[in-house]
C-alpha cells in the first residue's frame, strides 16, 4: 500500500525508464527530473511493484473498491442491474448505459456512433468538431 496516498511510496513520478546494463545492474531515468544513476534489481521491483500498486492519479482521495463494492456503495448489485439492462429493451444485443446512481437504464443501439448519440441526448458530451 502507498504511503502518501496517491498509490507511490515516494514522491510521485510519471515517468522511469529502467535499462538493463548487466546482471543486476539498471540504468534508472528520471526523465521529470532528467536524474539518471545505477541500481540494483531490488530498487527497480520495488519501483514497477509501486508503480503498479495503486492507480497514480486519484483527485478526490476516493477508495478503490471492487466493481461489486461500488454497486454496492449505490444500493444495488451486478445483478439487479443487469436484470434491469434485460428488462428495457428484452435483451437485444447492443450498447446499454447504467446510471447507478439515480437507477437509470437506457438501451444505446448496436452501434458505437449510437452510445455517442445516446449519451448527447442524456446532456454528456458534444459532437466531435473533427
């Protein structure tokens, strides 16, 4: 677990490369702070393991919860939603959206451009100006 909250043990940094020079032996790049010394292959587990412990940004401090956690956390389930998503539009292959918050279940279409459309229509996001 991280110690400073954004899931890093120390200060937070975007950007390592590790380069493997011989046995044992990495070039660790800083390529923030343009820092670059040898290591030993502990320090380079440690950093990738810390890398990968947590995601690194976490704006709002919020736990990370399993998929069933946060379903919970909104007072529903997996299930209770997918049996929901089943019941608007009879289980039609295709795009559905879940709004677990306010318990609402919209069927999309079977295209990506109808997940775009959908969405537009519920006031999130606008048309691609490409």
């Amino acid at each position: 677990m991280s110690k400073n909250g954004n899931g890093h043990r120390d200060v937070w940094n975007p950007v390592k490369v590790f380069i493997r020079l011989f046995q044992g032996v990495w070039k660790k790049r800083d390529e923030v702070s343009g820092e670059t010394y040898l290591v030993d292959s502990e320090v380079v587990r440690d950093d990738l393991d810390d890398i990968a412990d947590e995601p690194f940004i976490n704006l709002f401090n919020a736990p990370n919860l399993s998929p069933s956690e946060e379903f919970k956390a909104f007072g529903t389930s997996m299930k209770k939603v997918a049996v929901e998503l089943f019941r608007i539009n009879g289980g039609k292959q295709g795009y559905y959206i879940a709004n677990i918050l306010d318990k609402k279940y919209y069927y999309c279409g079977v295209e990506w451009e109808d997940v775009k459309l959908k969405l537009r229509e519920l006031g999130i996001g606008r048309p691609d100006p490409m």
